[in-house]
C-alpha cells in the first residue's frame, strides 16, 4: 500500500454468518428466482472475486450467456480495508447506455465502496447481491438476505472442514 492511501482496520467482528456451499447454493438460486422477472437482461457481470460464484448460478438460471467480469481488490487481509483498486473494466459495449440491460451481481454489499464504483461505471444496470448490510444497502436493487453491520460473513471459500466445540462449552 502506498503512502497517502487510506485504511480501516475492521475490529474482531462481533458477529459472525458462516454460510455453507449448500446455504449459498440456495441463497443464489433465490436470488436468480427473484430477477426472473426484472429483465430482459443481456449480460451478467460478476464482481470478483466473491460474485463469481452467485453470478455463474444465476447466469445458468437466467438463461444468460453473456458473462463478464469488474474485478476490483480492496480487503488486503481479511480485516484490512484499503483503497478499492480497478483491476479489470467491463467492455465498452458492456458499458454503452449507462449499462441498460446489465446485471450486475456480487456476493455481499457491505459498507458501499464497491457498489458506487459500479454505480458510477453502469448507472443502468441492475444490481443484486445474495447478502446486504444497511450501509450499502440504498446501492442494491435486488438482494436475498439483509445482516447488520456488525457480522462478519465467513463465504465457505473462507471456511475449512473442522472441529468447532459447542456453543454451551463456552467457546462459540
């Protein structure tokens, strides 16, 4: 990180959402059920790297062919928050008429940054992400799941198989 660019370091997350494969599978597929009826749209775009994943599933379920990627990096480490950085633009024919007919998708809307960076780019296109927090909520068109700022959602990219003692063992 260069000198002169800003940073937020996230405290401990006093709440925490691990989502399975299966629970995200869902959750995407909901999403997909939702814009079934929002379109005609003529592309997807994923926000990498954590749209991947629900844009490919709602692609398949929208009968979408055309999938495209914003590949943009904020979070250095896991807590660590620094400028968001455009790696890769969607195409100028993506682009044209404000993004009419694109949708966008991403796995979670947090505090906002990402979300207006698209906003900007394609103020037409229409944007959904599985899970939503307030801040960055006002940015999302379409959404599954609203959690509070304050909870930290583990994706299961995120998660390993492994032992977590009970809750009542005063660990969890």
């Amino acid at each position: 990180m260069s000198q002169g660019e800003t940073q937020t370091h996230r405290p401990a997350p006093e709440k925490v959402f691990p989502v399975s494969w299966e629970q995200f599978h869902r959750d995407s597929r909901a999403l997909a059920w939702r814009l079934n009826g929002e379109g005609p749209f003529r592309a997807v775009v994923a926000i990498t790297r954590g749209g991947l994943v629900p844009a490919a599933i709602v692609a398949r379920e929208l009968d979408l062919r055309v999938v495209e990627t914003y590949c943009v990096a904020s979070y250095q480490q896991e807590t660590t928050q620094g400028e968001l950085t455009l790696l890769k633009d969607v195409s100028d024919q993506l682009a044209a008429d404000g993004g009419a007919g694109v949708l966008v998708v991403d796995d979670l809307v947090d505090t906002g940054r990402t979300g207006r960076t698209v906003r900007e780019r394609l103020p037409k296109a229409h944007f959904a992400t599985v899970y939503a927090k307030p801040k960055g909520r006002p940015l999302v068109d379409t959404f599954i799941t609203e959690v509070s700022q304050d909870t930290w959602i583990y994706f299961p990219w995120d998660l390993d198989l492994a032992f977590r003692p009970p809750i009542a063992g005063g660990a969890g």
